[in-house]
C-alpha cells in the first residue's frame, strides 16, 4: 500500500518539472527558483531562488538539470519518461480526464486510488522513483509524493 | 403610406491621414508618429494620382477617387498578391459599394467582403464624408453646389472659400442692388444689360423676332401696359411673360425684380449685380428642380446659403442642409465642397450630422420602429439609435437609444427561438428593426448575422464586461442590428474595436468601417444608395473618445424605463475598455502589496502568473489553496485596459516555448480557461504603467 507524503504548504507556485530522488533527495524546477526536498517524515524542502526556472542550470531540450555537483533528468513541462511499471509488475494509471491516480497489482488489486484537482490542464505526470518506493504524480500547481 | 423608393445618397466618410494620426494616438502600441497641426485636406493632385493607381488595380475609379487612397501601398506588407485576396478584395469593394451602401454593411458587418487585405491601405486616407447625389441618377451636391453660385451673390462663384467670411463681406460692399441699378439706368437698360444671365437662350431668341433689343421688349411692356397684373401675398405685381411660360414680376411701381420664372427656376428675393457684372440674389430664396422626382429649394441672405432643402415629387422634405450652429450661414471651401454645415434627414430615419471645418461635430441616427410614430403619444414611441457627439477636449461621446425589445431581451432574454439561427435571427431583426430590412437579406446574410450574433455573444461573455447572459445577447442582438443599420461598423470604426472579436483595429480598418457605416446608414434613410461620384465634403472625424473608461463605469442600466434611454456605449469602449486581472497569492507567494501611497506594487520581476478576467477560476484557486493551507491566501486584483491584454496576447508564447523566449510572456492552462498568462519581467514593467488607479482589490 502507498500513503500520502505531507509536503510543506507551500513549495512552489508554478512548477516547470521534478527529479526522480536520488538517496531520498527530489529537485523540482519552478518559476521562482530550484527546490530541493528530501523525503522523510517530515519532507524538509530548501529553496534556491537564485535559479529561477532553473536559470542557466536548466537544458530545456535536453530536460537535464546541473546543479549541485549533480545531473537530474526532469520530467515536467518539456517531457520526460516516467515509470509507469515497478519490478514485481504494479502498474500506474492516470486518468486525466478523471483526474485519477491508480496504482494496481498484477492481480488487479488497487493499490492506490487518489483523486486530483488540476487547475492547470498543460501537462502531467506520474512516475515510480527508481527504487519503485516512491509514486510521484506532478502537475504544473502540485506535487503529490507517496509512499510504500 | 405610400413610400417613393428615393434613389439617393450615400456618405462616403474618409478620415485624411493625418486625422488617422490622432486616431493612432488611442491605439497603445501602434507607431504612427503624431502631428500637431495636421492638414485637413489632400491635395488634389494628390487625389487624383491615387486615383489612377486605384484604376491600375482595378479598383473602380470612382472609388479610389473618393476614397483618395494610396492603393499602391495596397501591395505592401499588408497586402499579399497572387493569394486572390487582391482580387477579391477589389472586386468586393467595386461590386458591394456599386450594387448598393445596404449590402455592403451587410457584407462588411458579416465579414463576407474579405476586405481585411486592403483595409490598411485602401482606406488610410482618413474619413471622408461624401453623400452622393443619386436622386434620380444625378449628383446632387455638385447640383446643389452649383445651384447656389449659379444664383446666389456669393464669392464662392468666384472660387473663393465659402468659408472666407471677410471676404465675402468685402465682396458684398461691391454689390449694387439692382433697385438701384434700375433707378440708374431705367429698367429696360436694366434687364437688357443682365439679360443674358437672366433669361434662357430660348426666351431672348424669341424675344429679338420681334425687337431689336431686349430692352426695347421690356420697355414695349410697360410703355403699352402689356404686363398682367398678379397678387402675392395681398400685393399686386407686374408681370412680363415670356415665352414657354417663364416670367418676370416686378413690383408695383416696376422698379424692382421681385421673382424670376426661368426655366425650372424660380427665384425671388432682393437681386444685385457685383462689381464683375454677376447677376444674383443677395437675400430670399431660389427652387429648382433637380430631377424628375425631386425639387430644392435654397434660401439666400447676404449671398449666402442659409438653408438647402431637397423634397420629393409629393413636396416632402427628405433632407435639409442649414448652417452649424453658431453659424449664419452653411460653408462652402473654394471646391464646392460643403464644409461647415448640419444635414437632416426626415424620412423613416432621422439622421442629423452636423461638421465644421470637415470634422463631424455631431452624428445622430435614429429609427422608429412604427413608420405611423409621429402620430403616437410619446410613451408609445420606440425606436433606436446612437449619437456621436464631439466633446471640446477634440474627444467624441456616443449615446444609443434602444428599443423596447432590446429592454425586454436584456432583461429576459430572448424567448421563443435560438437567435443564433436563421429562423430565430430572422425573427429577433424582425422585432428590432423595421420589416424591410429582414426581407433585404438572402439566406447567407441570414447565416453570417446569426453567426455575428454568436460571435459577439461569445466575446461579451467571455469576461471583462460584467454582462448577463441576457445582456450579452442583448447587446450582441443590438450591434448587430446597428451593422444592418450602418451605425455598428461606424461606431466601431470610432472607437476602434471589433465588438465580434474584441480585436483593436488599425486605422486603415477604423476609417473603412467610418466609411462603410455612414454610407449604410444614408443608404438605408433613403432606400439604397446607387453611389458613387465625387462629391461634395471632407468630415473627418478627428480624435477618438478619452473618457471610455468613466463612460463604462457610469454606464446606465436603467432599462426598465418607459421611452427611449440612453446608455453610454461600454461595447466599444475596448480600447480603454477594462478587465479585471486576479491573482491568488498567500504569504509565501505575494507578489502583490498595497504600497505606501495607496497603489498598488508588483514585487520582484520573477514571471508572474496572472488571471485575466475570470472571477470563478480565481474562487477556484483560492479554494484550493486554501485547501491546502496556504498561509494568507486571497484574491487579489485590479484592473488594466483591455488593449493590455490584447498585446500580451499578441506576443504570448505557449508556456513550453518560454524557456526559449524568455522575453515573452507565456500563455498557460490552456484547456482551463482563456486569457492565463505568465508576464516576464519586460511586460511587468509594462504593467506596472497601465495598472487602472484605485482599482486594486483584496478579498
């Protein structure tokens, strides 16, 4: 089962894209500036406004971000390639006509049913983390981080 | 009541360049320079050679010489030859404006002429007022014009201005009454020496088979008492009868004119002759025939003409020509075009328009919907219209007066049928207008005004006017018919929006919709207008209305009244017109903070997402927001003119191509809403200097 991450109550106003975590650690892009959160309990977040949309940091064609001694691929506004498939075959659904995340088991059990507002409508994403033990669900307003 | 379908008139209204200058000035954004003192008038050699290029492209040379257009700029950047867009542009101008002013504002105002590719070009001359005299196939400005030197002691037969009112009093020092000239030289002598401007070729001819002289004739008169006796107003005259039943009366004691019989002419007053021997009236009034249908009657005083009216076969006046107010006496320039002046309509219209010194001062239309209204008490009148006036700061104001069903549709709506179908569209013009114009329109002109309907409903509902659904469908009813009537594309041409699109106009457009909806509205008064020959005056209309936004403000709703209301008029106000932009921001995000002095602050210059215009997504976010917690969540907003929003629309780039154009601003959440933009720092600043005063809102 995946539950529901608390995210500060305010991170960003207009996200551009995320990263997929690496050693618990998630980057997303916004128009105010680069956003660091590890994840725990609880997410702790460090904003850097110096990088607004990423600024220079940011290949937009290539969606890969250079910061802090480290590559991320973002998956956002430009695109990306989410994993919509874990390793012992769960699989994500997102219907964005509904607005519904699922994630469901091989045998069909619903592992997660989440239902969404997108104020937006420009793009969205879902996506497990490398490690299948995260579920991220991104939308240009919000991001909803769950976990195992 | 019988009808006399009137072949008349039509105004075609060019603005000169210069005037379209001051038009620019209210189109933030547009680059034309700005001139202080701008010449009224193109030479007209200048005409003439745009007139020629205009054949060369096949634009009827009529046309192009009303319009007085530099057509060759037509093939710049505007304009794209070999599209067909030439062709068929030319084509629908030569064919729309020839087959008649109706079909055009139909055309126009349905957007089936395909103008557009000419617009900037063709028409940026300026408004030109032209009504062309049609009755009965004649040009009856020129005929008119031609009327009062032929009899009037005015310097203008000279090819003199009109206008020169010191001249002409010095012109009039040097003319003798013909009293005095008849006490001088005896009235034979008289009338001999002027005979030859007085009496017709005919009449002299058949004078000298039986004189040596026309002096010898008319002394044979009253030697031998030949003269019959006849009675005016209780006193007796002398009349000399001529042949072919002309005449001339004298007075009593034969020492004076008192009217002249020639041809179709009739003429009587106080007669002189000026110091380079013209015969004319100085005071009292001429009637000629101008056709076979229609009559003119001038009055003259002091040489001038003081009051010009044209009447039909059944002596009803359909239109009359008096001084502007203020002025003695209507203004002819030295090209016989009128050019301070009122014209008066009085058929099923009233049209009143009323120019100085070619610019128009006041332009009134109104339309009764019951052809008996004259007779009805006034709470039983109805009708609608509109009126432009020009206020002393060179600004115009316009007022529309509608009808009862136009109340009742704001009010309720529109009951019954679908106005945005033939049938229902038929049906709603059948109540707004009088019945002849439904039954002008063919099937297709049915098809594209239900569609003008839908467009325009679509644009007043979309945010920014605060309607109703019934007052959008109301107004969007209303500017429609007023393309029927003409007064819509004139309107819109003067305040320089398309009310079916929101879309500011260029001055190219502004001046053909001027001219495409003067020319509809004189078309409609007197059933069609077979256009087109040069004419007589130069209007223009000089700046365009300043205080939109207040007039929206102060907007009268009062239409529940009984009889005709006015409202100022917010549909055209676009280019000043506001809209109101939200922001949902708590305290981590403000961007947004009422300054010291009261005004509103834009914090930082990172991009700044704005709402522009729809209240319920902004709720909708707040909602949300505070949902999750945001601290300090609110709506926030203010207002700017909508021809800001309009160029960030213009520039704005889809959000995933901002990164590489991050000059731009960035249009965002499409499929949610219209008019969600991101503004970059460049466009903040622009912001900041047209955030509206005092309109800035927390809640």
């Amino acid at each position: 089962m995946f539950k529901q991450l608390t995210l500060p109550n305010y991170i960003f106003e207009r996200m551009i894209g995320f990263s997929l975590p690496k050693r618990d650690k998630i980057i997303v892009i916004s128009y105010e500036g680069i956003h660091e959160l590890v994840l725990g309990a609880p997410v702790m977040v460090t904003h850097d406004t110096l990088h607004p949309e990423g600024g220079t940091l940011y290949d937009s064609q290539s969606r890969i971000l250079s910061y802090d001694n480290d590559k991320f691929k973002i998956i956002g506004l430009h695109g990306g390639e989410p994993i919509l498939q874990s390793n012992t075959g769960e699989k994500i659904h997102l219907d964005k006509q509904k607005q519904i995340l699922r994630i469901v088991q091989n045998d069909s059990k619903v592992l997660l049913n989440f239902s969404y507002e997108d104020l937006s409508g420009d793009w969205n994403y879902a996506t497990f983390s490398e490690d299948f033990k995260y579920v991220f669900l991104a939308i240009p307003y919000n991001l909803f981080i769950f976990q195992r | 009541m019988s009808k006399s379908r009137i072949k008349f008139l039509s105004v075609l209204l060019l603005i000169n360049l210069f005037c379209l200058q001051n038009l620019y000035a209210f189109s933030p954004g547009l680059a034309l320079p700005l001139s202080p003192n701008p010449p009224l008038v193109m030479p007209q050699n200048q005409i003439r050679a745009y007139t020629e290029e205009g054949s060369q492209l096949g634009v009827d040379p009529r046309l192009s010489g009303l319009i007085g257009a530099p057509i060759s700029a037509a093939i710049g950047a505007n304009y794209q030859p070999g599209v067909n867009a030439g062709t068929t542009a030319i084509n629908a101008i030569n064919n729309g404006l020839l087959r008649g002013a109706v079909s055009l504002g139909m055309e126009y105002a349905t957007q089936k002429a395909n103008l557009n590719p000419l617009l900037s070009s063709l028409t940026s001359r300026a408004i030109t007022g032209a009504i062309e005299g049609a009755l009965g196939g004649g040009n009856i400005f020129q005929g008119i014009f031609k009327g009062f030197t032929d009899s009037a002691l005015n310097i203008a037969r000279l090819g003199v201005s009109g206008n020169d009112a010191w001249s002409q009093a010095q012109y009039l020092q040097r003319v003798i009454n013909f009293s005095d000239i008849i006490r001088q030289k005896g009235l034979a002598k008289a009338l001999e020496d002027t005979a030859t401007q007085i009496l017709h070729e005919d009449s002299i001819s058949s004078i000298l088979k039986s004189f040596q002289t026309v002096g010898a004739f008319i002394q044979d008169q009253i030697t031998n008492n030949k003269t019959t006796t006849v009675v005016k107003g209780g006193k007796n005259y002398n009349r000399i009868q001529l042949s072919n039943g002309q005449w001339i009366d004298l007075d009593e004691g034969k020492l004076n004119i008192d009217e002249l019989k020639i041809g179709n002419q009739t003429e009587r007053g106080t007669f002189g002759v000026d110091a380079y021997g013209n015969f004319g009236l100085l005071n009292g009034y001429k009637t000629d025939q101008l056709d076979a249908t229609h009559t003119v009657r001038y009055d003259f005083a002091q040489g001038s003409a003081v009051n010009i009216q044209v009447n039909d076969a059944d002596n009803r006046t359909l239109l009359e020509i008096a001084p502007k107010n203020g002025d003695n006496a209507i203004r002819y320039n030295a090209n016989g075009e009128l050019e301070s002046y009122s014209i008066e309509t009085f058929q099923s219209a009233k049209v009143f328009l009323e120019v100085q010194d070619g610019e128009i001062l006041n332009y009134s239309y109104y339309q009764p919907l019951d052809p008996f209204e004259f007779v009805l008490p006034a709470q039983e009148k109805d009708g609608f219209g509109f009126s432009v006036t020009k206020n002393s700061n060179g600004t115009y104001t316009t007022e529309r007066t509608f009808s009862n069903t136009f109340r009742q549709i704001f009010k309720a709506g529109f009951q019954g049928a679908d106005p945005f179908t033939v049938d229902g569209i038929k049906k709603a013009i059948t109540l707004m207008l009088p019945g002849q114009y439904v039954q002008q329109m063919n099937l297709n002109q049915l098809v594209d005004t239900a569609q003008a309907v839908k467009n325009r409903y679509d644009y007043f509902t979309s945010g920014g006017f605060g309607y109703t659904n019934n007052e959008a469908l109301a107004w969007a009813l209303y500017d429609t018919a007023g393309d029927i009537v003409g007064f819509t594309p004139l309107l819109e041409g003067i305040y320089g929006v398309d009310t079916q699109s929101g879309k500011l106009l260029t001055g190219g457009e502004r001046a053909l919709k001027i001219g495409v909806g003067a020319v509809t509205i004189l078309g409609n008064v007197f059933g069609g207008a077979a256009i087109l020959h040069k004419i007589g005056f130069v209007p223009k209309v000089g700046s365009v209305l300043q205080d939109a936004s207040t007039s929206l403000r102060t907007i009268n709703t009062q239409l529940g009244e009984v009889g005709a209301i006015t409202l100022t008029d917010a549909n055209f106000l676009s280019a000043q017109r506001t809209v109101r932009v939200y922001r949902v921001e708590g305290t981590p995000n403000t961007r947004l903070i009422l300054g010291e002095s009261g005004e509103m602050v834009i914090q930082g210059d990172k991009t700044l997402f704005l709402n522009f215009g729809s209240r319920a997504r902004a709720e909708e976010f707040l909602a949300q927001k505070i949902a999750q917690g945001m601290p300090g969540a609110t709506i926030k907003s203010f207002e700017v003119p909508k021809s800001f929003l309009d160029q960030m629309k213009a520039v704005a780039v889809p959000e995933a191509r901002g990164t590489l154009n991050p000059g731009r601003p960035i249009i965002v959440d499409i499929t949610k809403a219209p008019n969600q933009l991101g503004l970059r720092k460049e466009q903040i600043e622009l912001l900041k200097k047209n955030i509206i005063s005092d309109t800035y809102l927390e809640q």
